[in-house]
C-alpha cells in the first residue's frame, strides 16, 4: 500500500535555485493538496487540487507555482528559493465532495540556505 | 475564517493513564473534525473524525468529544502506551475536507 509517495524526501537548495517536489498517490483520489509546516506550527495550505486540471491558491501560496500533470500526480515548484521556504512540505489526497480525511504522504524536508 | 488551535503544546502523561487532548476552534460553521496523529519524520495519520451531528465517537482506544456550544472538541486515548508519543493535531472543516485548517499540535510524552 503506497499511498501517498513524495520525493524526494530531503534537499538542500542555494537561495535563488528552483526546484520541483513530487508527489503521487494510488488511491485513485481526485483532490491533492500541499502544505508546508513549519516548527511550532500546524500545517498551512500553499495550494490545492480539486480535481484533475483545476488548481486553486490555498493560504500561503505566494512563491510557489502547482501543476497537476495528471489524476495520480501533483507536483510543487518553487521558481527561486528563498531561505523563509525552508520547511517541510507534505502532500496529501482526498476524495472531493466526501466527508472524509485527507491522506498524506511523509514528506520533503527542505533546507534552503 | 477558520481558526483552529490546541491549548497545551506539551502533554506528559504515565504509561497506563489516558490522556485528553483538547482543541478549540472558531467558526461556527465547521461541522466536520479530524483528529491526526504524527510520529517524528513521519506525515500526520488519520486516526479518528467527528461530524457536527455527533457529541461523540468511538474507536479503538480512542475517543472524540465535540461540544459545539463552546466550540470545543477533545481526544481522549485510554491506557496510554509509549507508541502514542507523538504530536496531535486536530483539524476542521466546514463540509467536505476539502480545506482543512489545522492547529499547531500538543506534544504527547509517555513517560514508565
């Protein structure tokens, strides 16, 4: 059982470098979300995934763009990294429309220095 | 908006007691909860949900409480055991789970 699978699950970045995380899952979900945490934080949405082909800001979205390449995969981009953007990223699906919890991958621990 | 939030960030509890989480949270309007378990460099893990139509659900070892009066809800684990150290988190919705908001967690320690 899969489920939700990130990579890579750790990086380190220069202040300026790009970066794409991955995340899949198999659970033949329609919504994925990512989030970051932060220490001392719960988790905060950069953005999500109502279905395939729709993408939609969440609460902290700016410095981060979003693809959904298809129903398994969304992927997270950051364009020129910034040291405020270390964190861990968690991604995770959901069915939409169903009153039920959302599922969520281990995680990519980032450090960008 | 929502707003979520725990009101101990560290819980210590014995090997054997139970333990209570609380959380309270601020929108009338969320009428679904969940409450998520997450071990160190592991992502949070479901473990247990409460719609706004129930005071109260039960499941293996674990209870939530929700009392929409003072907008609060709690998780109660009994017979605490050092697996269960971990950080909680609750979160809550207002229909679908399709935007979770989540409160920045209570630090269980089980100490022998």
């Amino acid at each position: 059982n899969a489920g939700v699978t990130q990579t890579p699950k750790f990086q380190v970045l220069k202040t300026g470098q790009s970066m794409t995380l991955q995340c899949a899952q198999d659970m033949n979900h329609n919504s994925m979300y990512w989030y970051r945490q932060d220490p001392g934080m719960g988790l905060r949405l950069i953005y999500y995934s109502a279905s395939e082909g729709t993408t939609d800001k969440g609460e902290v979205p700016n410095g981060y763009n979003v693809s959904r390449l298809n129903k398994r995969e969304f992927s997270l981009r950051l364009e020129s990294a910034a040291p405020s953007q270390t964190s861990v990223y968690f991604c995770a699906s959901g069915r939409q429309g169903a009153v039920e919890p959302q599922h969520f991958g281990d995680g990519t621990r980032l450090s960008i220095l | 908006g929502e707003s979520v939030g725990l009101h101990l960030p560290t819980l210590s509890v014995q090997e054997g007691d139970n333990s209570i989480i609380n959380c309270a949270y601020s929108n009338s309007a969320s009428d679904y909860f969940i409450w998520y378990k997450q071990e160190s460099g592991k992502g949070p893990q479901f473990i247990i949900d409460i719609r706004s139509n129930m005071d109260k659900r039960q499941g293996q070892r674990v209870t939530v409480l929700l009392n929409k009066t003072v907008k609060h809800l709690s998780l109660q684990i009994a017979a605490t055991q050092p697996g269960d150290s971990a950080v909680y988190f609750c979160a809550g919705d207002t229909g679908t789970a399709s935007k979770l908001t989540f409160g920045t967690g209570t630090r269980l320690q089980v100490t022998l």
